[in-house]
C-alpha cells in the first residue's frame, strides 16, 4: 500500500513539473504568437487530465487491493458498490498552478446495448429485445419510443431490410452517441428534457455483458427482469451490498431451495470490471473535461476509451 502510495506521490509530482514546464514555455512564447500560446495552454490542460486519470486508476487499484485482501482475510467474495472509497468524488486537488478532479461510476451499472445483437453474424437476441423495450419504457415515461427502437434494430441487425434500413451500421455500437444518429432519435428520448435522464445515461457499449446488482438503476433492473417491481427494488437497496448473486433469491420471490434461473445468474454481477471516470483540469476560468473508460482487473488496470467529450463515450 506504501509502495502504491509513493508510486503516485512520484506519478503526481511528474505530472505537476510537467504543468508547471509547459505554463513556463506559455509565458516565454506568449510574445511570440497567440496560436501558440493556445497550442501550450491546450498541452498544458492535456497533462492535467491525464494527471487527474493517474490518480483515479490508482483509486481503483487501491480498491481491488482491498477486494482481495478482504477475501483473503476473510472469505468475503469481491464486490463492488457505491459505498465504497472509489464512489466518492474528488475535486478541486492542487496541480501546477491549476486543479483536478473526478468521478468514478461503475459503467455496469448501465444496459450492455451491444448483448442486443450476436457479434458475429448480427442477428437481434429476442430475450434482449425484450429488456431493452422494458428498460426503454421505463427510462421514458409517457414517451412514444416504438419508432426509436425499430430504427435501432435496424441499425444494428446484420440484414438490410427494414424501414430505418439507410446508412445503419449493421454491427454493434462502437460508442453510444452513435444514438444520435438514429433517424427517429430525439433528445427527449436519449437525455430527457433536463438533459440529464432518459435513456442515455442508463446504456453503455462497455461491459462483460454483466449488469452491477449492487449500482444498477432501478429501471435498469426492471428491464433485465420484470421481477425487480418497486417493492423488490427497496428491498434490494436495504440488502445492498449483495456479495453473492443467490441473495437476491428472497428479494425477488425465489425459493431458497432452488438455484437462480440461469438467464438472471448469467446476466448479473455483484461486482464490476468497467468503470467510468468523468475528469476535470481547471486553470483560472479554463475548465477542461474529458471521459475515460478503464478496466479493474489483476495486474494492472488499464485506460480503455480516452474522449476529450465529457458526454458519453
Ligand atoms: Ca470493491
Ligand atoms: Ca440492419
């Protein structure tokens, strides 16, 4: 733990030269050209994100550490839930002359959208279908989504026949704003009218394939299985954190005696391997922000999805 904690001493310290250097190399060109000044604040605000991501990497680290200790110790299965070290944000940390912060959420806390459609040959998985339009009801109340999801379908099935056919990928999704692009999407749709809801906050194109029972939405859940009604949802937050799958069985009406039905113990996780890190550098009024996507494994735990958009990689 020393040993970590020293690494990122050494990493933050590298990091805030480096800020420092290039505000240096600002100062001195600023006589010279404006472009290049911005070109140098631009590099500048790059380094501190990529700062801000050494730092969350390591928090993450720290928490698979602790995940194994506990299991070492004291035979408690790995889990992962929002009461943990990692769930709380970080903001406003000294860097150079400017700060950092982040966020980490759980990105299986989300919808796999790409379980939708095989990888291989893009034919549509009924039971999935089934999910996405409970979960798509659920996350847009009162909204007609019926022409979104055929114009979805379309756009990830292999085949070309279907009204929404021009210009679909026919693959699964590389990124979820891929969602704009849907002839019949609207924002009402994918962010809602605040532009924080809908559906877009509750998919994801990451993940295993396994959605978090101890961070998942409640309708997130309610679209995996019909099972997870307001009652059983209240139940589960009072259970939380689950370290087994099978102590969803009295939470979901399932008798003890019987294993849970295979479709839910394949789709659902009590632990996670995808996170999402919304990452911030400030200097003065100049706020930069980027989203990365990183992997929680043994070993070390790597940068998946760097995007400089703060939305939604
Ligand atoms: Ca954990
Ligand atoms: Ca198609």
């Amino acid at each position: 733990m020393r040993r970590r904690g020293s690494a990122l001493i050494i990493v933050l310290l590298l990091v805030s030269l480096l800020v420092v250097l290039s505000a240096e190399i600002t100062v001195r060109s600023a006589t010279d050209s404006r472009m290049l000044e911005n070109q140098l604040t631009e590099l500048q605000a790059q380094y501190g994100l990529q700062g801000a991501l050494v730092h969350a990497i390591q928090v993450l680290r720290m928490d698979l550490a602790k995940d194994q200790k506990e299991m070492t110790e004291k035979n408690l299965p790995m889990a992962d839930w929002n009461g943990e070290d990692w769930a709380k944000p970080a903001l406003d940390l000294p860097l150079g002359d400017g700060t950092y912060g982040f966020t980490i959420t759980d990105e299986q806390a989300r919808y796999p959208m790409n379980a939708l459609v095989t990888g291989d040959s893009g034919i549509l998985v009924p039971l999935e279908q089934e999910r996405f339009s409970r979960l798509l009801t659920a996350a847009c109340p009162g909204i007609d989504t019926s022409a979104f999801r055929e114009s979805l379908y379309d756009w990830l099935d292999g085949d070309r026949t279907g009204t929404y056919e021009q210009g679909a990928r026919n693959a699964q999704l590389l990124t979820t704003k891929e969602l704009f692009l849907l002839p019949m999407a609207t924002t009402e749709i994918l962010t809602g009218n605040d532009g924080r809801s809908g559906l877009l906050p509750k998919v994801t194109r990451w993940t295993t394939g396994q959605v978090n029972v101890n961070t998942a939405s409640r309708e997130g859940l309610y679209g995996i299985s019909d099972r997870f009604d307001a009652l059983a949802y209240d139940k589960l937050l009072n259970a939380r954190p689950l370290r087994v799958l099978d102590e969803l069985k009295p939470i979901l009406g399932y008798p003890d005696a019987d294993p849970l039905p295979p479709e839910l113990a394949a789709t659902l996780s009590v632990r996670s391997t995808f996170f999402r890190v919304a990452l911030s550098y400030g200097k003065g009024m100049d706020i930069r922000r980027a989203t990365a996507i990183v992997l929680k494994v043994a070993g070390q735990p790597a940068r998946l999805w760097w995007d400089p958009d703060p939305a939604c990689p």
